[in-house]
C-alpha cells in the first residue's frame, strides 16, 4: 500500500511537470470559427486531460478529410492535466455546460444532428455530458476513443440518451497510460484500475439492463492499425490517417443515413 501510494505521487507529480508542455502542443489552434455547415450537424469533439484543442489538431483534419462537413466544436478542457483528471466536482459541472451547449444548438437547429467524440479522458467527459442532457434531449451518436472511465462504470443513462449507438475504441497495448497509471492515479470516475480504454468494458456490469446492450459497439485496435499511425499505443489515437479511416466513418455513414 505504501508503495502503491509513493509510485501514485510520482506519476501524479509527472503529469504535474509534464502540463506545461502539454499546453504548448498547438494550444493556439482551435477549428476557424467553428467551421462546417452546422444544418448539417454538429460535431463535438473533447481531448484528453492535456486539455487542448491542439491535441486534436491532426484528428481534426482527419474527421474533414474523411468526409465531416458538419460544424466541428473542440472544447477547451484548459492545460491543467491532474485536475482535468481528478476533480469529479468540477467535471460534472463542465459536463453540464457541454450539456446545455448542445442543448442550445439543437434549439437552433432542429433537425440537425448532434455527434460526439472524445479521445482518452476526453471521452470519459463524453459520458459526463450524455448523463447531463435533459431526458428529453439526446444525440445521434457517440465515439469514445481509449477512454480512461473504469471497465464497469454504469452506462445506462449515457446510452439513454444516445439515438443509434456508443462506439468505444479500446487498445490492449495502451498499457501504460491507461493500464499502470489509471491503476496508480485513477480513472476519470476516480476509481483506481486499468481502464476501459485499454481492455474494453465489462458488459455484464457496465450495462445491467440487456435491452441497453445494442446501443454499445466496442472495436479493439488490431496490428494492422499500424499503417495508420497507430502503433498501439496512447497517442496513436490522435493520428491523421487513423482518424481519417476509423473515426470518420462512424460519423459520415449517419451524416449521409439520416
């Protein structure tokens, strides 16, 4: 225990050191006033706990270039890693202004659908934000890229307010970040394991009512993802090419289906 609670210091006290740098990748990009045809959709993309939309940079023009013409928005998590990841309070409560951003735009725009996408920690947000839609209010569909959210975290309520499907991406490799320091640091829920990123969720108990079932679709990196960029680790998920040929996709094929 004693151990575990010096190695969880160090890795906290890393991350700490590490958020300076994680602010200088491309904080200063964000999409040109929220390019795209918003009649055509919304697409809300959330980074990790770096919490800059420069660290979707590449994601970004891979979602453009493979067939995106929806209006992309990039939330800006801020450049402060430990309490983007480990303050609980104050993730629900950006949660919920995600929520009514959504909300508003769907005022706006009626008939325009509303997707969201989140990378890492980011997609543990995505969770946040889909327990906070009114019951009335929904999305289209959801991405959630090696998420750090524990394996059996309750998605009932998340996928309540999903219309077609929650794609979670999840990668075995993805050891480090999302096996030993999701373990030693904790997960974005703040349950200290290997995250549902890394092996997937545990379906018996992370959705307890089997009429739910359908609406999650889990896809496991394979070797052959390496001609993409993405190697299997934590940071392929930002790739342009992976992006381009496995996010996309998940979200054109609703674009052009209604």
């Amino acid at each position: 225990m004693y151990r575990r609670g010096i190695a969880g210091l160090l890795c906290m006290s890393a991350l700490a050191l590490l958020a300076p740098v994680f602010a200088c990748l491309g904080s200063d990009w964000e999409p040109d006033a929220w390019a795209g045809d918003a009649e055509k959709g919304m697409v809300y993309m959330l980074p990790g706990i770096d919490g800059q939309p420069g660290s979707l940079l590449e994601a970004y023009a891979g979602l453009r270039d493979g067939g995106v013409q929806a209006e992309i928005r990039v939330f800006n998590w801020g450049p402060y890693a430990m309490l983007n990841l480990a303050d609980y309070v104050r993730n629900r409560a950006v949660a919920r202004a995600i929520a009514d951003e959504i909300v508003a735009f769907q005022d706006q725009y009626p008939e325009a659908p509303v997707d969201l996408v989140g990378y890492s920690g980011g997609g543990a947000l995505v969770l946040l934000v889909l327990e906070s839609l009114p019951a009335e209010r929904s999305v289209r569909k959801a991405v959630i890229v090696q998420a750090g959210v524990s394996p059996d975290y309750d998605l009932s309520e998340a996928l309540w307010h999903v219309e077609d499907q929650l794609v979670s991406f999840y990668c075995p490799s993805d050891w480090l970040v999302l096996g030993v320091l999701t373990e030693l640091v904790g997960t974005v829920d703040r349950a200290h394991t290997a995250s549902a990123g890394k092996d997937g969720f545990d379906t018996q108990r992370a959705i307890p009512d089997p009429s739910l079932a359908d609406k999650l679709a889990q896809i496991c990196w394979t070797p052959d993802m390496r001609s993409t960029g993405h190697q299997g680790d934590h940071d392929g998920m930002f790739e342009y090419e992976w992006n381009r040929r496995y996010v996309a996709p998940q979200l054109v094929a609703r674009q052009q289906g209604g």
